[in-house]
C-alpha cells in the first residue's frame, strides 16, 4: 500500500515567540530556546477545523493525481473541537470534495490521529479487496483551548493551526507503508481536560471562562509523564521498525510531532539518529496530528528523500498515546 498524495493546509497568521512572550510572561528566550517556538500558525477568519482539512484534501488529491470521484473510503482526522460539535467531519469533507461514492467515517486520538489513520488505511485494504483508495483528511485549532496565561498548560503553548491530508492507493510512487507500533496508557486519561461542556458540566453562561484545557495535577502529570513518555517513543519506533525489516539508526528521516526542542533532541539521541535527519517543526509549533504528514512532505520537498529510504512517523497525544509507522520510499 503506497502512501501516493500529501497536502498541507497552514493559515497565513501566525503568533511569533515575541507574541506569546508577551501574552504569557515567558521570556522570550525561553519560548524561542527551550519551548521551540520561533513562530506558530494560527488562525484566521475562516480558517475553521474541518474547512481547513478540505483544503489539505484537495491538495492531496491533486498531489497523487486522484479524482475525489474515485476514493471508496473517506478517514476523517479532524478534532473534536471543530465548526459543530457532535457532528460527523468526514461526511461533509466527503461532500465538499464531491468523493460520492466513499464511505467516510470520523478517527479520534488526538495528535497520534494522523499515524493510526495510515495503519487503518492499509488495514482497510488488507481486509477488503474492494477498497482500492482512501483519503486521510482532517483539520486542528485546538491552540483556541489554551490560556497563555495559565502556568500548568504551558507546553500547551505550542498548539497551532491547519489541515493536512494523504492518499493511500495500492500502487504508484510515493511511500509504501510498512509497519506500525502503537500504544496506550489510560493512567494520563483525564490528566489533561476541558472540564466544561460535557455531560458531567453541561455548558452555562456562567462557566464560558472555564471552556479552554486545564490540568488538575500539573506537577503529578509532569512527573508520571517524564518517566514513562521518552522511553514509549522509542518502543513504538523500534517495534516499527522490527516490523518492518530495518533499524531505527539506519532510518534516513524521522518525522516527529513538535515538543520541546530538548525532548525532540533526546528521542533522536535514543534512537542513534542525527538531528540532521530531521526537521524540528519550529516555524510551524504543534499542529496535533497533522505534524507527520507535515514533517513527512516538507522532506519530500526539500528533495531530502530517495528511492529505497527508510522513514519513521512518530507521535504521541494527550491520554495518552504514542504511535509510530515506518515508510520507504518509491
């Protein structure tokens, strides 16, 4: 199965670390150095959730040379905060893109959306011989959650905006997909939450304030997290990759979502990769589960991919997840 189209929504606004030093009393130093942040999306007017995927779709679609009228199933990563809740994403974006004879259906969770999509995907045809063509596509703006001024979500700081999509097609050029390693550990699972507009605190007038994510235990959080995260990075790409034939030192790029520059550091050093072999999405900030594909195609732009390379998407998100999926190129 061959991952043949990639597109990239990003807004043209943008909070840069002088902004979000300003708004949160981090110094900019530290936002720019440590946080990672030179720059991050956000965005604009229209720039809503899922819009943002349909536009990511239709540069993907253009991208494989695939007409929307040809894909059997529609993938949907848009998040959860979007233009409606309790609305199904995928079914519009699907409509929108005039793709009538695909069966599309919502994926959730969070930023480790993006890699368990492209697994399911190559599952799909697996399974059923009838499934020639599946788009992956979704939008993030969950930087609309945070509070700069809150101290307990400060990593949160990086959350960004924008879509980004991919076609997967049984052959062509581009990317076959190989193995996949995933993980879960439901001990994070209410670690970090919007703790209104729920069934357990319906949303009132008078808890608005209260509609933006929030951590009850910041310190215990970091701690737990510390311990575990690092090293389930690294677990999801080696089984990745035992699964799919190489080692995690002989990949020629690793595409990981946007974290802290030293964890980012870090995971690369585990691993026995170079930081050369990777693109540290800097001037982008987090755009959740969009930042592999992001990762993925400003490498295949930057003409920094051959045929036969070896590549590792890796992320993780909040409740909490770490996924990993390998590729080679076409």
């Amino acid at each position: 199965m061959i991952l043949s189209g990639l597109g990239i929504y990003l807004p043209s606004t943008h909070h840069d670390a002088a902004h979000i030093a300003a708004a949160s009393g981090v110094p900019e130093n530290v936002v720019r150095d440590k946080l990672g942040i030179q720059r991050k999306t956000v965005p604009g007017a229209d720039d809503h959730t899922n819009a943002m995927g349909i536009h990511a779709a239709r540069a993907a679609l253009a991208d494989a040379g695939v007409a929307a009228a040809t894909v059997d199933v529609l993938i949907g990563i848009t998040e959860e905060h979007k233009e409606f809740p309790v609305w199904t994403a995928a079914i519009k974006t699907a409509y929108e893109l005039g793709a009538t004879r695909a069966w599309a259906y919502d994926l959730g969770q969070k930023c480790g959306t993006a890699i368990l999509a492209l697994k399911q995907a190559k599952d799909l045809m697996l399974a059923d011989g009838s499934v020639n063509t599946v788009l992956i596509a979704g939008g993030y703006r969950n930087g609309d959650l945070v509070d700069y001024t809150d101290p307990a979500t400060r990593f949160l700081n990086n959350l960004a905006a924008g879509g980004g999509a991919a076609v997967v097609t049984r052959n062509g050029k581009g990317f076959e997909i190989l193995g996949s390693a995933l993980r879960t550990d439901g001990s994070f699972s209410q670690d970090v939450i919007v703790p209104v507009g729920g069934t357990r605190a319906p949303l009132t007038g008078a808890n608005l304030d209260q509609f933006r994510f929030h951590i009850p235990d910041q310190p215990g959080m970091r701690a737990r997290l510390e311990d575990k995260s690092l090293s389930n990075f690294v677990g999801v790409m080696e089984d990745a990759c035992a699964r799919s034939g190489f080692a995690p030192q002989d990949a020629s790029y690793i595409g990981l979502l946007h974290m802290k520059r030293s964890a980012h550091l870090d995971v690369l050093q585990r691993i026995g990769v170079p930081a050369s072999r990777s693109i540290y999405l800097e001037d982008y900030g987090h755009v959740g589960q969009i930042d592999p594909l992001l990762s993925l195609k400003l490498a295949r732009d930057a003409g920094r991919l051959k045929p036969g390379d070896t590549v590792i998407l890796c992320a993780a998100g909040i409740g909490y997840v770490w996924n990993a999926l390998c590729l080679r190129c076409t």
